[in-house]
C-alpha cells in the first residue's frame, strides 16, 4: 500500500539523510527512521517517529523506504544484507535510493528487489546540505512509473524539483553528468581565480560577480534548453541563440587566454573552452579550405 496512509521510512540519517527525513516527521502515515548511531535517531524519536534498529525492522513496517548512506557496498548491506530491507519488505514495497551509486549497482540491485516483488528507484540528490534543509533539492528519479507515482508526494516534503529521469539507472546517469559540470566549473572557477589573481584583483570580488551574475543568468545551465546535441541547421530556432552565445564566448575566451599569456598565467580550461565551444554549441565553424600545394610557402 503506497500513499499519504502508508508509513513511510528513512534509513540514513547523516548530513543529508537528517535533514531530509525531519520534513517527514508530520507524514500522514508516520515515520520509522534507522541509523546505525543511536544518537541520531533521538530528535526523530521526540518528534513521534518509530526508531528501528536495523532495515529490515523498518521495512517490516514502512511501504516507501529511503535509503542515504554512504556508497555501493553499505548500499547493497542495507538493501540485501542479512539484516536488509528485503529480509522483511512486503510486495508493492518502494525502496529509493538517494546515494550516488554506479547505474549498474542500481540496475543490479533493482532486479534483486524485482525477485521478491519490491521496486527499487534511484534517485539521487542534487543540491547539498543547505538544499536539504530548505526543502529546495532536486531529485533525479529513474524506476517505473508506478514507482515514480508512490514516491513523488513523499519526495515533494524535502524537494521542490522531481525528475522522472527513465528507467532504472537513469537517476544516477543524470546525476553524474550533472555533477560532470558541476566539478568541471569548480575546475574552471579555480583557472578564473589564478587569472584574477595575477591580474592583482580581488578574488572574493570576483566571487561575488559570479555568484551574483549566476543567480540572474542561470549559470551553465543557461544553454540546456534542447532536446539533442546534434548540430544547429540554419532554419532552427536555437541558430541565432546559439551563434550569438558562440561569438560572444569565442571572443571572451580568446581576450582572456591573451591576458593570461601577457601574465604569464597558464589557462588550460579556457584553451580547451575555445577549442570545443562552438562543436560543443551544435555550431562548428566550416572546415578551413586546405590551400593548393602550389601556394604553400
């Protein structure tokens, strides 16, 4: 029995997993929670949620069960471990996974669940501790439809975003190529700072431009309106965008890959940057004309 009647469990209550459960301790059905450090359950046992001492205990009583710990393997122990959830889960039973696992880890334990009649999502989370306390994460969710159906109300109490990412896998696909530009712009925030750095210029200024500029413009994020990579026909819509975003970054990069060279600041990323902005776009500049042997100098 999925549903708002249905209790609802959390197994994993550390940086993330403790904030995220607190905004179940008022489900309509109730809250079973499970730590492996006794401490951490105190404050979900005053708010009136059940305490179980092991998965199973919390699967025996729970039909939609989060699981945030710490990666494959406590994962596997947890879901089918000798004292796992599916030692005690009933068919129909929901288990979401929120860590970041291998997409293979959750296909293979997903098929494991399907044995015994539970279904397995995995459904990572994108926005830190400080998303997690606000109720402002995004979940990326990959399972069946049904599946999706039981755990999106539950899911809304500490995530105002849920993505129905596909199928099983699909959640940690999205996840990893999210966190690819997430860590990948770290990378880049770092060659900007040694740029502003040897320019003698503040980088905590610099910081805050870009926290600030970032929040109105979106970021990165900014470019990933369309449904496909391939390259931008000259009728399609995303052209004149796309080209516009390709000059002004071709150009920028350009000036600032000359300043660190007049510096002597190395900026592999921005060299890279120039190298694949416009293939990257959809939008590669036509293959130079190769000049005739005849004209080579």
């Amino acid at each position: 029995m999925t549903g708002t009647d249905a209790k609802a469990g959390y197994i994993g209550l550390g940086n993330m997993g403790a904030p995220m459960a607190q905004r179940l301790t008022d489900w309509p059905g109730g809250l079973v929670v499970c730590d492996a450090r006794a401490e951490a359950t105190e404050k979900f046992a005053a708010a009136g949620a059940c305490v179980a001492a092991t998965p199973a205990e919390v699967a025996a009583e729970a039909a939609v069960i989060s699981v945030t710990v710490l990666d494959d393997a406590q994962v596997r122990e947890v879901v089918g471990g000798p004292d796992g959830i599916l030692r005690t889960a009933r068919p129909g039973t929901v288990v979401a996974v929120h860590s970041t696992i291998a997409d293979t880890t959750a296909v293979e334990l997903a098929e494991l669940c399907r044995e015994h009649g539970v279904d397995l999502v995995d459904a990572p989370i994108s926005g830190g501790a400080n998303g997690a306390k606000q109720g402002r994460l995004a979940v990326m969710v990959g399972g069946t439809d049904a599946a999706f159906a039981a755990v999106r109300e539950p899911f809304g109490r500490w995530a105002d975003l849920v993505v129905h990412a596909g199928p099983v896998g699909s959640g940690t696909r999205m996840k990893l190529a999210r966190n690819l530009l997430h860590f990948v712009a770290f990378t880049a925030a770092t060659e900007a700072a040694r740029l502003a750095e040897g320019a003698g210029l503040d980088i905590r200024r610099l910081g805050e431009v870009v926290r600030h500029s970032d929040a109105v413009t979106g970021g990165p994020g900014a470019i990933l309106w369309r449904e496909t990579t391939e390259p931008i026909g000259q009728g399609d819509p995303w052209h004149p965008i796309m080209s516009h975003v390709r000059d002004l970054g071709e150009k920028d990069l350009a000036l600032a890959i000359a300043l660190g060279e007049r510096l002597g600041v190395d900026l592999p990323l921005a060299r890279l940057g120039l190298d694949h902005l416009a293939d990257g776009l959809g939008l590669p500049h036509p293959a130079a004309t190769t000049a005739a042997p005849t004209d080579r100098r």
